[in-house]
C-alpha cells in the first residue's frame, strides 16, 4: 500500500513546515488549519499543498 504524504504550508512566507497523510481519497477542498510558523514566529494559516 502507497501512502501519499502531503506539506502545509505557510500562507504568509510560503514554507513549507508540517507534512500530513491524507486520510480521506474523497476529499475536495484542501486543508486548511492555523499552525506555528518557524519562519514567522506566530501561529499563521496553513494550507495543504502537493
């Protein structure tokens, strides 16, 4: 079985700093979920990328 990692990434810098497993094939939008940011030094938006 092939796991598919995703990124999220920053909205604000662009880095990309936390890796997820998709759970869910059916899925259509993509995730969007406030996490801290390194690079920004605060809690920013994070959204799924490929």
């Amino acid at each position: 079985m092939v796991h598919k990692n995703a990124a999220l990434a920053c909205t604000v810098c662009g880095s990309r700093n936390y890796t997820i497993t998709p759970t869910e094939k059916s899925r259509t939008k993509r995730l969007e979920v406030k996490k801290f940011c390194r690079y920004c030094a605060k809690h920013t938006l994070h959204k799924e990328t490929k």
